[in-house]
C-alpha cells in the first residue's frame, strides 16, 4: 500500500479508499454463504485477507482481532476474514481458537483479486491486507503487510474510531 491507502496488484488493479468496496459471495465456515452486501447499510465491515490458517503470522492475526471483537462489536463493525483455504480448514482453525467472527473460502482467489490483494514474497504466499468498510459501502482504510500481522486490528479500530457516526 502506499501513503494514499492504495493497494496494488501487479496486474495495476487498485482498491482505493473513497470508493465503493466490491460485493461478493463466498462459502463461509459453520455452512452457508457469506454475502458482503447483506451487511452494508446496517454495520460497518473490516474484511481482512490472509494467507493461511493455522500458521503463526495468520493465527496471530485471527486470535488479535478475536481478543478485540468486542471492541469491533462496539463500534457497530463485523470483522470477516477470507484466505484461500477450505470451508472445512476454516471450520477447525475457527473453533481450535474460538474465532466468534464469519471465515471465508476464496479457494480460486477471486475475491482476493477484485480487491486487489496482491501476492507477496514474488508470488510465493497471499497477501495480508485490511479494508475498513462503512455502513455505506465505501472503503476508509486500506493497510497492507505480510509480516505486521497485529498492526492490521489496531489500524482497523483507528479507521472506525476516525469514522463519522452514522448518519453522519
């Protein structure tokens, strides 16, 4: 991501903050599909994409923004998280660290790519990155770093702490 909260892909797509998040439907764990689209207009989503479960950078990430979820929950926000893994992956990794938010299977990588998230390491591994979304749909924050895992839950609760209330 650079200074203007842009994150780039290297086929030049970007996500920037000020615009619309894309909608999508993916597989979520516990069973069912996840729709963006059915939270917008009533809560405010912070969507963060990671590489793996059950790996130390990502279960540190999951288990930071559980120990804050209500934090997020306070500020009327749903946290979701989406990697490539499988559905039944998510499932485990979800109860193995009681994550109380919504995983969510990308296994082809279309939704990682509609938003931009581009690979890190040359290629080897996904990339980590955070969308702050408002209740209206458009992105606030964008925060990009494979290695600063934590970082991504306290930049996320700044964004909704900077946000205008709704209706505001």
């Amino acid at each position: 991501m650079n200074a203007l909260g842009v994150v780039r892909t290297s086929g030049g797509r970007t996500v920037a903050v000020g615009q619309p998040a894309p909608d999508f439907t993916l597989p979520r764990q516990g069973g069912g599909d996840f729709h963006l689209g059915d939270l917008l207009g009533r809560r405010a989503v912070v969507l963060y994409f990671y590489p793996k479960d059950d790996t130390p950078g990502c279960t540190a990430e999951a288990c930071a923004f559980r120990d804050r979820y209500s934090v997020f929950t306070d500020a009327d926000a749903e946290v979701v998280g989406v990697s490539s893994d499988p559905v039944a992956s998510h499932d485990r990794f979800a109860q193995r660290h009681n994550l109380p938010f919504p995983l969510l299977s990308d296994r082809g990588g279309a939704v990682r790519r509609l938003y931009g998230v581009a690979p890190a390491l040359g290629g080897l591994l996904p990339g980590r990155a955070t969308f702050v979304i408002d209740r209206q749909g458009v992105v606030r924050e964008v925060f990009s770093s494979l290695l600063a895992a934590r970082r991504h839950v306290e930049v996320a609760l700044a964004a909704l702490a900077a946000a205008p209330p709704p209706g505001g």
